[in-house]
C-alpha cells in the first residue's frame, strides 16, 4: 500500500520557507541548492544561468549579421555583449564579410567605451596568393604596415561571382581588460583581392593609445559600407 504526503511549503528549522511546491509539481528551492548530488536527467530552462566554469571552453557571446552596415561593433555592455575578465582571450569569427564596393581594406579598431583607436600599428603579411584565372600561386610573402587601425585584409573585391565570397576568419584578442601591457591582436584571413586573386593573410597588431582596459571592437571597410556577412564573438576560458 502506497502513502501520500501532500505539502505546498517546507521550512527549515527556524520557520522559513526553504521549499515551495506549485500545484503543477514544479519545485522551487528559496535558498538555492547547496549540493544537488547527482541528476540522472532532465533539461535546463532558457532562464536557467550556467556558470563561466561550467560547459565548453568556447563560449558564444554575440553574433551580428551584417546588411547595409557602415560597421560592426562589439561593446562591452551592449547587447549582451561581455568583454573584459570574465575570459581571458576573446575571438572574433569572420564569415563571408562582403565589401558595398570593389577594393576596400577591411579594418578592426580597439575601443575603449564610445572612443575608437585610430592609432594602432599592424603588420599584415600575405602568406600565400592564388589567381583565379591561371591557377598560378605566389607564396613569396607580402608585407603591409599600417598605423591606422588592426589592418587585417586589402582590396577586397565584392565580385559575387567567385565561390570564395569575402573576408573569412579569425582575429584574437587577449586579455582586454589588463592595465599593464598595451592591447595585441592577431589573426588569419582568407579572402579575394581585387584582381582575382585568392588570399591568404596573417596580422599582427597593437594598440599603443594607453594601458588601460579595451571593452570593445569596431569592423569596418575604409570606405563604403559591409554588404553582408556575420561576425561572431566568443569567449575562450582560461583551462
């Protein structure tokens, strides 16, 4: 013979409420669970917050799809974006960045709330060329300097018609929110410049303006705007 115990409300030893039962069985700990032991299954709720600890080490922030857009910006803060310790590295994936018109350079700058580095110094070096039309490839490197910005790609073509559309690929940003070293970043890019030729890139760059913490980024061609493409952010945690 079974027994049932009906109960809306459990208190601890000194008269508060600790757990309260809905009629639909839904139980709800006031104090939070200390030790949950082991839970054999069930699904989290979208309102559910899962620790930074917990999970992946790369974790989705942001992503922006690009349509029109005279830039793409990421700030601390803004649309649930998150950039300063909370990860120690922070990496931006570029996927299809398509230029309004033909023979842009594709730009990141470093930002510090509203305000957009304008002087930071970047070598982007071309690893590798294939031209479209010939197949003849070039891997005799390259060299780009620029002070201007993390300059990352130039004369990106926005000719729809290649099969390689854009800019696409990574750039990383450690530690942003450290007040002792100057703001790096790097990354890879393959892309079609202007001409038809398939490139791939390297960069490397830093911010120079001050020590202080970075909480943002902003992509941009140096004219025009970005005709389509995503970009997205996450945050890898520290093993």
């Amino acid at each position: 013979m079974s027994s049932v115990i009906k109960v809306g409300k459990v208190q601890s030893s000194t008269g508060q409420d600790a757990v309260t039962v809905a009629d639909s069985g839904a139980i709800t700990a006031n104090g939070g669970i200390a030790n949950a032991g082991t839970i054999s299954a069930g699904t989290l709720g979208s309102s559910v917050v899962v620790p930074a600890s917990v999970g992946s080490s790369m974790v989705l922030i942001a992503k922006v799809t690009a349509s029109a857009s005279a830039s793409i910006e990421f700030k601390h803060g803004v649309g649930g974006v998150v950039m300063d310790n909370t990860y120690g590295n922070y990496i931006f994936q570029m996927t299809q960045i398509l230029p309004a018109s033909d023979n842009k350079h594709f730009y990141c700058n470093t930002m510090r709330g509203n305000t957009v580095s304008t002087t930071c110094r970047t070598i982007m070096n071309r690893i590798a060329t294939d031209k479209y039309t010939t197949g003849s490839t070039n891997v005799a490197p390259a060299a780009n300097y620029d002070t201007t910005g993390l300059f990352a790609c130039d004369n990106v073509t926005n000719d729809t018609g290649h099969k390689l559309l854009g800019v696409s690929g990574t750039i990383t940003i450690p530690n942003p929110s450290a007040t002792n070293v100057y703001k790096a970043g790097s990354g890879q890019f393959v892309y079609v410049r202007d001409g038809d030729y398939m490139d791939c890139v390297s960069f490397s760059g830093i911010d120079t303006v001050a020590l202080t913490a970075v909480d943002g980024l902003k992509f941009n061609f140096h004219s025009g705007n970005i005709a389509s493409g995503t970009i997205s952010m996450y945050g890898l945690k520290d093993a």
